[in-house]
C-alpha cells in the first residue's frame, strides 16, 4: 500500500504503536482480516480447505523473511514463537516455494494457529502492508505469467463484445458490467508480458467502450506501458490484490458460461475465475439503470453478505439531567412569562429518555465519557434552544447566514463551526487555524502560571478571574503545523479543536489557552480529515494511507485502525450513537466501520467520484454522502441501500448538513451554491418492500427536480461549510474567490 | 460521448529530443535513441502519476487550479524533494513560438537585477483574512444586497429575450454532471416533461419593499432635490436586484416623457433621461425587452419641436445632446441583426433631415443623433449635406430677422455641425486646409470649417504630445468610480433594514486589496465649471481643456452638460 516506498520508517513506528495495539488486539482482528485477504494473492479466496491455511503460512514466512532481512531480530523471534514455526521450515519453505509436505505436516494444529496468526498480524498492520511490498507483489502478480496469445486478446475481447451485443436485453446489461474488468486484466496481462505495443493498441481500440464514470481509472491506466510501473502503482496494484465484484443473476451467468465454454475462450474465462468475483442471485436481472446506480466504485460493487451484519442505527438514550438546574433555569424562563414551556419540555425530555428505541445500541456498548457539570449546563443550554427551534419543511425554508472569508489569499482548506455556533475555526493551506468568535464574546487565553498563583481559588467567580483580560481579542491564530489544514472539528465541550494537516499530523489545541496539547502522529501522509465523536474524548482521522484510525484525546496512538479502503480517505463522520464511523474514500465507495470491533458493516457503492462530504441523518437511521460528481447520494443504513439521488449540483459537494429535525439536508459545492433537499420526501417514497431489502435493488425515482426546495448562488464564493444552529438557522461559510 | 475527450486518454509521451537535450545540459554527451525512448517513457509516466497526486491535493484544496505547492506536496509523498523556487502565480506567462513544423510552450526566464529587488521598497502587506457575514437566504428569498448575485444574471436576461425559446428555469439547465450511456433515451423523456412544466415565471407581483423602493426612487428622480436625485440614480445605476422593478421603469419613464414633453417640462424631461442613463449603467441589467418603451421616449427627447417653455431662453440643447449619446450607446448594446435598431434609428434622422419643413430644433436633434453614432455615419450622411445646410443657414443668419428663435437654431445648428464634421474632416481630408477649397466644397460654411479643422488639427497634435505625461500623474480616474461603489452599500443599507451589512462591497472586489478606496475628488466637476464659466486664464483653460477631454472622454461626460443646463436653468 502506501507503506511501499518507505519500509524501514513504517516499521519503526508499528514497533512503537504495537504494546498498545495488542491490549485490545482482538478487537482489530476482524479489520485486519479484511487486510489480510485483501493482501494475499486472490488464490486464497478458493474455498477449498488446505489452500488458505498454506497460503497463511506463507504470508507468515514472508513476514518473517521481511523482519530478517531488516534486521528485526526480536521481532523475528517473538513471531515464530507465537506462530509456532521453526527456523528450518521456513527456509525450507523459502527455498521451495510452492509450499511443499512441511507445511501440510503442520497442518493440524494449522487452525488453532491461525487465530493466533491473525493476532500477531493484527497487531503488526503495518507489517502486514510492509509485507505486501516484495513477497506478495510477486505473487500477485505472478497470476498474470502464464500468458496467452497476446494477438488474440483483441479477438478474445470483441468475441465476448459481439456476443454480449447479441444477447437478449435483460441480459446485455447485466454483462454489460464485464467489460470494464476484463478490459483492465487483459491490458494489464498484456502490459505485464511486455507486449507494450498489442496493449497499447488493445486499449486504444476499447477504451473508448467504456463506462464514462471509468475515465479517471482510464488515465491513470493509459499511462502504464511497462511492466516496471505495475509495481509502484497503488491503484493498479489494488485492483490486482482486490477481486472486482459484479453482481449478475443466475440467468445471465448461465448464458455468460455456456458462451465462453462453447467458445473455448479460457483466457477470458481465467480471468473471470481469478480476478473477478461474481456475487450470483437468483431472479429478475437488472435494469441498465439499476446497475449504473450502483456501479461505479474501484472495486466494483459491494458484496451482497458484507451489508448484511446488523448495525444499530438508533439513538443513545439522553442522560438524565437532575432536576434543581432544569427548574433554576425554568424560573429564569418563569420570569418572561412563559409557564407553557416548561410542560413541553419535560415532555420531550421524558419522551427521549424513557422510550429505548429497538435498533439502539446498548449504553455502554462503548465507553462514553461521563458528563461533567459543564456538559449538563450545556445540554441543559441545548434544550432550551431546541425548544425555540423553527420547525424547517418544504413551505418553510430556513434562512441562511453566509460568513464569507476575505482576503484569504493563503486558501481556506476546512471550516467547523461549534454545536452552539458561537465559534468558527477555519484551517488554511499557510498551516494556521484560525479560531473566530462569532458572538460578541471574545476569546481570551487563560493567565499564566504565576498569575494563576495569586488568584483565590475560592471565590465564586474563579472561572471568570482565571481568563486574561488582555488576550481579548476576536479572533486567534493557531500555529503549529507545517503543512496545510485540510480538517478541523471542534469538541462538543467547545474546549478543543482538531486539525489534520498535510504533515501527517492530527493536532489537538486547546480553546483555554490557544496552545498546542498533542500532535497524534500515526499517518505519516497527509490526513485529509478528522472528526470528534458526538460526546467527546474519542476522534477519528484518515488519510492519504488508505486508513481511518479512530483515537481517545488521551492516548497518542490509535485505538482502532479501519483498514479496507482501496485509496485514499477523504472524509470521515461520526454516527451520532458514536458507535459506528462513516468514511469516504477516494475509491468511489462509502465505509461504515464498527468502533467497537473495528469491522467493515457497511460497503455503499454508487458514487462516480471521489467523495467529498458526509452527513448523518439526526435520527441516525439514513447517511447522505456528497462527490466530485455533484450528485448527493441518500443511504438507508438499516438496509444497506441506496435510497436516493439528489442532482442538480455542477461541481464537488464539499458539505452536507441536516437540518437539527432532519426535515431539510442541505448541500453545499464548489459550484458557488447551496441547495436544499426535501429529505422527508425523499425517505418517505422509497419503497422498501422486502424484496428490494433482500436483494438490494432498487429503483430510484428521478426526482431531483422536486426534491429541490431551493438553490442560493453566492458571489464567487464556494461553499466550505454547512452548518444548522440549535435553532435551525443555516450558517455557511467559504472564502472569496476573486477572478 | 464526445470522441476528442477519447482521444486525449491515449498516452502522450515526451519527444525523445527533450530527454537529449537535458541530457546535455547535464553533461552526458551521447545518449543514444534507445535509451531515450525509455527514458522519455518513464518520464512521462512518472509526471503523470505527480500530477494524478498532486491533482488530489487541490481538491482537498478546495481549488480549482492546480498550484506549484501541489506538485510540490506531490513530490514529497514520493519522498522526491520539492522543486524550490518556484511560486504560484496567478498567471504564468507561457508563451508560445512555433516554427518548422513544430509548437513549442516555454516559460521566458528574464534576467533579474538583485540590487533592483534589494531597492525596490516592500510591498504593502495584504490585508489579514477577515470574516464577514451577510443573508443569503430570508426564510427562502434571496434578499437582493450587493453581497448576493443578481436575482436573474445578464446573461439570463439576454438570452431571455433575444432567444425566448431557449429561456429555461435555472437549475434545470443543470441536469447533473455525469450521463452514462443509455440513459440518452431517458434523458429525452424528462427534457419532454420539463417543456411540459414551464410556466411563464417572471411574476409582476412587487414585494411591499420593491414597492416602497420603486415609491422612493421615483419621486426621489423627478423631485427637487438634487443629492436625493444623486443619490436615487446612484441606486438605479448599481443596484442588483433592479430586474423585476424594470418593467414598471420603463414605464415610467415612457409616460414621464409623453406627459413632459406636452407640457414643456424641460427639467423633468432631463430627469427622466438621467433615469435611462442610470438604467443603462446598471451591469446587472439587460434592457432588451423594454426599448419599446425606451428608445421612443428617448427619440422624443432628440427630435421634439418643441422641449421648453421659452425655447430662445431654455438650454434644450443640451438635453437633445444627451438623449442623443443615450441614443446611440443603446444602439451600439442593442442593435442587431434581427432588430436592426441602428439603421431602423438612422433613417428616421436622416428623413426629417432631408425634409425641409424640419424645424431647427428637430434638425438640430437629427444631427446631433446622427452624430453620436460615429465617424462613419458623420461622413456618410453629413458632411454631404454641408452645403445644404449651410445654405439653409445662411438663409436666416442673412436674410430677414424672422424670428429670434430660428436664428439661435440656425446658430446652434451651425456649430453643432462644425463641432461634428471638423475632426472627421480632418481625419479624412487630407492637408494642405485652403479655405477656396473648402468653401468650394462646403459652401456657406466652408469658411468656417476649414479654421475648426486646423483647429482640430493643432489640437489633436498637441494632445498626442501631452496626454502620455498627463495620463501619468492621473493614473487614478477610477475613484469616481469607488465612490459610486461606496454610495450603493450605503444606500442599499438603509433600504433594505435586517440585513448585516458589509460597508463596502469593494473590499470584496478590489483586486488590489492594499488600496484603500479613495473619496471620489469632487473637484473634477468644478473644473468643468470653471472652463464652461470661461473664468479662468488662458493658461490654466488650456491645461484644464486637456483635463477635461480626458475626463469627458471617460466617465462623466452628462454631468457636464447637465451642470450647463442646470445653471442656465437658473439664469
């Protein structure tokens, strides 16, 4: 992976981060299972019993041969302790390499050691992406060695394109999704056998029949002539590692085989069976439209059995919140007369706390912080407000404040507002933060020490005295980092901010004193984005290493690394329970991660692009992602599915927000706009009868036009930021473009 | 699917020639074909894949062009250290040569003097990121402040009217970047179904504030006091949100003049002009649609026998001038092939010129409009006419005192002429100037001609000398501008109440952010004065005439006639 180019680094720090790691090293196992195969040639996804536990042993000698020769040597010895190996197998196995008796004689107790194998590699990620790097790729791709005619693939390709053509057209479509693949494998065999001038000519000839939402795959393929850049090229090398998925029903795969066995075409048929995954279901084939709904992703689809483990999408019961402060707080209110309030706030307390919704998770499922008083006079703050919120819907569209940034030649990279929007952090490719107070409140630094020395701890208004009066200002600068910003995330206590930054660093600053806490170092590429969880301590950041890693304020190493995606990380986001992580990629897809074990529950396909922006539904239930493509994408988290397209806008969405009742969602682009959806509208006409939920597809009403409530033009300004106050009053921010 | 953007995917590599010549710019001599051709492979290859990386680094950018800085972060991901010293610029000065056959980009390094970057004194520093906060929605509407964009751009408006059929919703233009293959069938049903839903849009309902300002302006435009007027045309000139209340302009004005010019109102009449001019200003407006109404009241204002109630006393001259400029700057944004506005206009002038019953005030109209069109229409349709008119002229200045009035017209008429034709002539004919030739030519007015012509001559000499110095020392004409600027915010501003008001829209626009905006010198004006007034010495009315021309050629050209008509208003 990304690891490649600098492998005694990468390990340097695995060998920090590892103690850590392995205290809750079960709970990575699954994520890195999916690295695991993911790294392994695609032989070992063959079903057939011996093959893996080999195939595993070798992975291991690898790894081993890798410590050895970077002379790791207590790493050497703390792995073949715990795999079990001596040292005269492996060199056997190193010198034979297909494996051979040996391998099979420790067959037995080859199960039991597989468990602990993924364990130890769990708790070496990195290794294991080091380890990709010279054994593996060879293996990899060694797949394409046993080689054809290399005239023929033109043959072999317009002969499958002819018949394709021929079928019927409920089955053209759906094997229509063939060709990209095995126009990527056949060029890339040719490429590999030195056939420079055939591949060039294969593509040249059909590239152009391609799927236009490939063009970006394309360019990059189009550059590699030669065997020597398969190498180095990540996104190549992921579409050897990773089998392309298709799904085809039953019908159209019959027809598919029987063609090809008629024919005699094995190369196509090799490489179907190698590189290729076909996810086979019984019933109607889809429709030209059902398939380009969800195509589209690196990777083609996602398997049909990886949606299919639970998630619990429901809310977290609200803490309750002891009575005194509520009732002080109500005879303020009392005083404006206003005693009607107060029965409907208790009724939409009590009706929060008391009702536990099925699809929640339990409440401790992961370790929340407790509350501290500031939190419950916060939340106390928010239920107040809440209670004086506009209620948003198609006739009654919420207004918007646009903070345009001026002067900011440096270029604005990211934007966060806090929950009760009384401040605004901007990150700018100069590598500063800004923070701005957007409410008459200034920011001011604690005193320093010495200061703080002399004040009486016991007065009441401590917290007051402690604040310098002479730092007062409207806005700070925060300087640290050596690279541009490209994320900032408040914490929901208003007490920290987050920063990832080209420089492979995700910083933590503190609101009190304006000064740097921690650096989390960890990526070592740049970190596109970062997240705080909804309550606090826990965060999320990913990068241009293909990984997310979730981390607590107070540990400087991650406590999860959510291993999967194909490229880059662009954009992370916390489900509102905490309990799951949406992640956006670069590969066109969309992950949804479980904190609690590190596992993959969700793989969302459709995008055509790479994915800018992510939003949560307030009721946890739906997730609306945003790409290059200009198109918003509405998923049902429950289910797995698509549920809606929103068009409409020209360039990439770079926000999306719901608003606080989840009646409106708005979307914000660099095409200089904002618009808003009737995201009620679109949830409520989604049929999910059972066979859509089974099967996956789905028919999405084209229905952007009347879903479209309204679009605001800015002046030059691309839209940054979108952000819903307590009282759903749309806040927007970006910086002035002047061209 | 568009077959060039096929074409581009297919690799492009590097000519091996470049890979010699670096090659020999780093001193290995002889490098031989082969190994050029790898080398030019991989080079090419490895260029791509930092400009596939450093394309991910303006995306997350937020950009939308790529910068140094990217390739530079884009190298560094491959551990390849940053190539130092170069800037991003927003503009690199690519240029291009191309010769034997082949095209060549290069980027011309210039020679740069340090003890000329050591002295030069340090630039201002930019002004600090700042925040400012404006509505760019009210419960849905988007208010209309010189913070958002017009309600219906220019553009709009124009393909609006001159291609109805075209005229769509915004936004359903937009149908989404991406169309795969096979939905082109589908694509053609909804572009069905839109047709269907389209709905004439422009509703003619006015908001209660649209009413109250449209209630304000008005009155302000036609009513006493000048720095109210000042300032409501200022708002009409500069304000974006004016479209929907166009239509009830143009109305306005159309019976303002009709009414007016019945009454002999000249100063109303000269009002509503201002108002057309405003109108005309205002960048975010397209008046297409309503010159129905506009170009007849405006002809009525050029042409009208009569424009005052004493016409030997009144300065109607001037407002004939004016509707004449008016008339011809709508002709040079308007005319085309399909309305033909320009030639429809010419006829129309050069038939009441060429009637002779046409009263000196029309006849004057008529060739001051045929004027403003331009040199071409001066010397095809005028000069011609010379020796006619200066018959004509003669008739009166010589004959029997008729009337008072027929005499100032035959005047004004005579030097109208002499004002237009002496530097067409003078470009066209060529030297020596002998008055024999020119009255032979000419007629009547030949005499006369011939000394505006020299005069013209000696002028046009003189400014070529002078006017590179003096367009130095005013390299800053533009604050009549920023003050325009500064006075809409603050009219705006109080107009439109609940709104977070920026001070100044020009801080959004300036491209140099270090300028601060300069209060407009009202002494500009009062240079105009003092030449019309012919109060000053010879000496400075000659610098001052210089002044003048410039500054008349520019921006302000109205106020001076107006000041003219305004104090022989008084008088």
């Amino acid at each position: 992976m990304a690891a490649v180019q600098d492998g005694p680094m990468e390990l340097d720090a695995e060998k920090e981060t590892k103690p850590e790691i392995l205290s809750d090293g079960t709970s990575n196992l699954s994520g890195n299972t999916a690295s695991g195969t993911l790294s392994s040639s695609p032989l070992t996804a063959a079903p057939a019993g011996g093959a893996p536990k080999m195939e595993d042993q070798q992975t291991l000698i690898a790894v081993l041969q890798f410590l050895k020769r970077n002379k790791l040597s207590e790493s050497v010895e703390i792995l073949r302790r715990e795999a079990g190996l001596g040292e005269h197998q492996e060199d056997s196995q190193a010198t034979d390499g297909s494996g051979g008796g040996k391998g099979d004689g420790d067959g037995g107790d080859a199960n039991s050691l597989l468990s602990r194998v993924f364990i130890t590699s769990a708790a070496a990620p990195q290794s294991m992406l080091v380890k990709k790097d010279q054994p593996d790729v060879s293996v990899v791709l060694s797949a394409y060695s046993q080689q054809g005619d290399p005239p023929l693939y033109q043959v072999y390709y317009s002969g499958l394109k002819n018949f394709i053509e021929s079928v019927l057209d409920c089955h053209r479509a759906e094997l229509s999704q063939l060709f990209y693949p095995l126009f990527v494998h056949m060029y890339l065999e040719l490429v590999y056998n030195n056939h420079e001038t055939k591949a060039k000519a294969f593509f040249d000839k059909f590239s152009g029949d391609q799927e236009c939402y490939y063009q970006d795959d394309l360019r990059i393929l189009c550059g590699l002539t030669k065997k020597e850049h398969l190498k180095g090229n990540e996104v190549l090398l992921d579409f050897r590692t990773s089998r392309f998925v298709l799904r085809i029903s039953r019908d159209s795969y019959q027809l598919l085989k029987r063609h090809l066995q008629e024919r005699h075409n094995n190369q196509i048929w090799n490489i179907i069976q190698e590189h290729l995954y076909i996810d086979i279901f019984d019933g109607m084939p889809r429709s030209k439209s059902q398939i380009d709904s969800m195509s589209g992703s690196l990777a083609g689809e996602a398997r049909r059995e990886v949606n299919k483990a639970k998630v619990f999408y429901g809310l977290l019961k609200e803490p309750e919140i002891e009575v005194p402060l509520d009732d002080e707080d109500d005879e303020a209110e009392n005083e404006e007369g206003k005693p009607k309030k107060k029965k409907t706030k208790k009724d939409s307390l009590g009706s929060k706390s008391k009702k536990q919704d099925p699809n929640a998770p339990q409440q401790n499922r992961i370790p929340l912080p407790e509350l501290k008083d500031s939190d419950k006079l916060d939340k106390i703050m928010y239920m107040k407000e809440s209670t004086k919120r506009i209620r948003l819907g198609p006739e009654n569209l919420p207004s918007i404040c646009f903070y345009t940034f001026l002067n900011a030649f440096q270029g604005l990279t990211a934007v966060d507002f806090t929950d009760d929007s009384s401040l605004l952090a901007g990150g700018f490719a100069d590598s500063t933060v800004r923070v701005w107070s957007v409410t008459p409140k200034k920011l001011r630094k604690v005193k320093s020490t010495a200061e703080l020395n002399v004040i009486d701890k016991e007065s009441d208004d401590v917290l007051e005295r402690i604040m310098d009066e002479k730092t007062a200002s409207e806005s700070k600068i925060l300087h640290g980092h050596s690279g541009p910003v490209y994320g900032v995330s408040f914490s929901p206590d208003r007490n920290y901010l987050l920063s990832s930054s080209e420089d492979g660093t995700v910083r933590l600053w503190s609101l009190q004193t304006f000064t740097c806490l921690v650096g989390y170092k960890g990526h070592n590429y740049p970190v596109w984005d970062t997240q705080f969880s909804p309550f606090g301590y826990y965060f999320v950041s990913g990068g241009h290493d293909r990984v997310a890693r979730l981390w607590a304020t107070d540990h400087y190493q991650p406590l999860r690394i959510f291993a999967g995606h194909l490229a880059d990380v662009t954009c992370t986001q916390f489900h509102p329970n905490s309990n799951y992580v949406a992640t956006g990629s670069t590969d066109r897809t969309v992950r949804l991660w479980d904190v609690l074990n590190g596992n993959c529950v969700r793989i969302l396909t459709g995008h055509k692009g790479p994915i800018h922006s992510l939003a949560f539904s307030p009721n946890g239930k739906f997730l609306a992602s945003g790409s290059t493509d200009g198109r918003v994408l509405l998923w049902d988290i429950g289910h797995g599915l698509m549920i809606g397209e929103l068009k409409g806008h020209t360039d990439t969405i770079y926000a999306l927000k719901f608003s606080r009742d989840g009646e409106i969602l708005a979307s914000g682009s660099m095409d200089n706009t904002v618009r808003l959806w009737d995201s009620m509208k679109a949830f409520d006409e989604v049929e999910t009868d059972d066979f859509t939920a089974t099967t996956g597809h789905i028919h999405l009403p084209d229905n952007s036009q009347e879903l479209l409530l309204g679009m605001y033009h800015s002046k030059s300004t691309p839209v940054t930021h979108l952000h819903f106050t307590r009282r759903n009053l749309l806040l927007a921010a970006g910086a002035y473009n002047s061209q | 699917m568009a077959e060039e953007r096929r074409q581009k995917l297919c690799s492009v590599i590097l000519p091996t020639e470049s890979m010699k010549a670096i090659a020999e710019s780093v001193g290995v001599g002889s490098l031989q074909e082969e190994s050029c051709l790898a080398l030019s492979e991989e080079v090419s290859y490895r260029i791509k894949e930092i400009a596939q990386d450093a394309l991910k680094f303006m995306h997350h950018g937020k950009r939308r062009k790529l910068t140094t800085g990217d390739i530079d972060h884009a190298l560094k991901l491959k551990n390849v250290e940053p190539l130092y010293g170069f800037q991003s610029q927003e503009f690199i000065p690519f240029r291009f040569a191309s010769g034997g056959g082949r095209e060549l980009h290069f980027y011309e390094e210039k020679e740069v003097d340090l003890s000329d970057i050591i002295n030069t004194p340090l630039p201002r520093v930019p002004l600090d990121v700042s925040l400012k906060a404006h509505w760019l929605s009210i419960d849905g509407v988007q208010p209309a402040i010189p913070e958002n964009p017009p309600p219906v751009p220019k553009e709009q408006q124009k393909t609006d009217s001159t291609e109805p059929l075209k005229a769509v919703k915004p936004g359903q233009e937009e149908e989404g970047s991406i169309q795969t293959k096979g939905q082109g069938a589908s694509s053609a049903e909804v572009k069905g179904k839109e047709k269907m839903r389209m709905k004439p849009r422009s509703t003619h309902e006015l908001s209660v504030e649209q009413q109250l300002y449209y209630k304000e302006i008005t009155e302000a435009c036609v009513g006493s006091c000048e720095a109210k007027r000042a300032e409501a045309l200022q708002s009409i000139a500069t304000d974006p949100g004016l479209y929907q209340m166009l239509p009830r302009f143009s109305t306005f004005i159309s019976e303002g003049v009709r009414v007016n010019v019945v009454q002999n109102n000249l100063a109303l009449l000269i009002y509503l002009m201002r108002m057309v001019k405003a109108l005309m200003d205002n960048p975010t407006l397209y008046l297409e649609k309503y010159l129905h109404e506009l170009i007849p009241a405006v002809v009525t204002c050029i042409v009208s026998k009569q424009l005052c109630l004493r016409p030997d006393v009144d300065n109607h001259w001037a407002l004939r001038d004016f509707a004449a400029r008016l008339m011809a700057q709508s002709c040079k944004t308007f005319s085309t092939t399909t309305n033909n506005i320009q030639s429809r206009i010419t006829k129309t002038f050069t038939k009441a010129l060429l009637d002779d019953k046409t009263q000196w005030t029309t006849r004057y109209g008529c060739i001051a409009g045929l004027a403003e069109l331009g040199h071409d229409v001066i010397k095809t349709l005028i000069i011609p006419r010379l020796s006619v008119e200066g018959a004509r002229i003669k008739a009166v200045m010589d004959g029997p005192v008729v009337s008072n009035i027929d005499k100032i017209g035959a005047d004004h008429v005579q030097s109208l002429l002499l004002k237009h034709c002496a530097c067409v002539v003078a470009k066209t004919r060529p030297l020596p100037d002998m008055v024999d030739q020119y009255k032979a030519d000419y007629g009547y007015l030949g005499t006369m001609l011939c000394s505006h012509v020299v005069k013209a001559r000696a002028q046009a000499a003189f400014q070529a000398q002078t006017v590179n110095r003096t367009t130095l020392t005013i390299t800053q004409p533009r604050p009549t501008l920023s003050m325009s600027q500064s006075g809409l915010s603050a009219s705006s501003g109080s107009r439109t109440p609940n709104i977070i008001k920026v001070p100044s829209s020009l801080t959004l626009m300036s491209t140099r952010p270090g300028t601060p905006t300069q209060p407009s010198p009202p002494a500009t004006k009062y240079i105009v004065m003092a030449t019309s007034a012919g109060a000053a010495s010879t000496q400075q009315v000659r610098v001052l005439n210089e002044f003048v021309s410039l500054y008349l050629s520019r921006l302000p050209r109205h106020l001076y006639h107006f000041r003219a008509c305004l104090t022989s208003d008084r008088r």
